[in-house]
C-alpha cells in the first residue's frame, strides 16, 4: 500500500506578486511583438489566470501595456538616480555601469518599454514620453549639480536638446548591444559616456 504523500498546495500570490507576474508576462509578449498581435488572452494563458482576473488589474490592453511601460521607466529611474556629491563624470560611470546591467538582466522590459512609441496608442505614447522626459531631467539636473558642468545651464535648450539626443544614441546602442552581445559591457559603457561628455561638453 503506497504511503499518503502530503498534497502540494501552490501558495496564493498576494495582489502585488500576481501584478509583478502579469506585467512580467506582458513585457515578454510586448518585446517580441507588435502591440496589435498581443492579445489579452495570451497573456492570461500564460500566466495562468483568468481573463476576469486579469481585466480585474488591467481593464484595458491599452492599460495593460501603459502600466509594462510605467514599472520599466520606474525600475530604470530608481537604478540609475543620482548619487549627491559624486562628481559627474564618476556619476555616468557608475550609472551606466548600472543601466547596461538593468539592459542585460531585464532585456523583455527594455525592449517592451522602447516599443511603446510605435504602439500607435496615444496613453501609451504619452507615458512613454513621460518616461523618457524623467531621465532627461535626471540627467540634467546631475549636469546642473557638478561645478564642471553647472555653466552649461545656461545654454539649457541646446543642452536638452544634446541629452535628449544622447538618450536616442544610448537606445539604438543598447538594443544593437542585446542582440550581438558585442562589444563587452565595459567598452560599451565608456562610449556612451564619451558620447554624452562630447555632446554637452565645450
């Protein structure tokens, strides 16, 4: 006669882990496909839920994505926050250095944040335009807060428009870096720093 083996029981996930799981999925599907040939259903497939559940989080699939879009800007934001009194050129060491770790570990995110402008959507649009304004204030005001950069503030349009040009080059590198794995992490974290410090630099 066979032994009574304890039945497995799968622990409930609390309402901000089955969050964390569904946005997880989402980024997934969102970085490998356009926004019109991801479907709600797949995403509750997946994850193992139902759809009333997963409407339940997210109404709308436009909702759905905009919230992918939302905790990646937020998760980059939060790795990459300046450090007070850490000079500048120490500051894009360090926060690259970061950043490009974030691009390997958590490629489907990167990916699915940077489709969002082609989503047609305009709440998507919007919040990844949001996004993208985020950094750029981070950046500068690290720029404003460095006595070797703090003069450049008073050229503030041609430096926004150089930063937010720097955050176009870093993307296209970074997405060109996951898909060939070359060149090392580190050659790739000196030219973009080399490439911001050209720009904003005299």
């Amino acid at each position: 006669m066979a032994a009574n083996r304890p039945e497995r029981t799968r622990r409930r996930l609390s309402t901000e882990e089955r969050r964390e799981q569904l946005l997880g999925v989402g980024a997934r599907l969102f970085a490998r496909n356009p926004y019109d040939e991801v479907w709600i259903e797949q995403v509750a497939e997946i994850a193992g839920v139902s759809r009333g559940l997963l409407y339940h989080y997210f109404p709308t699939k436009r909702d759905f994505f905009a919230a992918v879009v939302e905790r990646e800007s937020a998760r980059m934001l939060r790795l990459t926050a300046a450090e007070p009194g850490l000079p500048v050129r120490e500051q894009l060491a360090v926060g690259l250095g970061v950043f490009l770790d974030y691009v390997r570990e958590h490629a489907e995110g990167f990916r699915a944040f940077h489709r969002a402008e082609a989503a047609g959507d305009p709440k998507v649009r919007e919040v990844y335009r949001a996004g993208l304004a985020a950094q750029e204030r981070q950046i500068l005001a690290a720029l404003a807060a460095d006595p070797e950069t703090a003069c450049l503030a008073d050229g503030l349009p041609a430096l926004r428009l150089a930063v937010r040009g720097w955050l176009a080059f870093l993307v296209a590198v970074c997405l060109e870096w996951l898909d060939t794995g070359r060149p090392g992490r580190d050659e790739v974290r000196d030219l973009c720093a080399r490439a911001l410090l050209g720009a904003v630099l005299p």
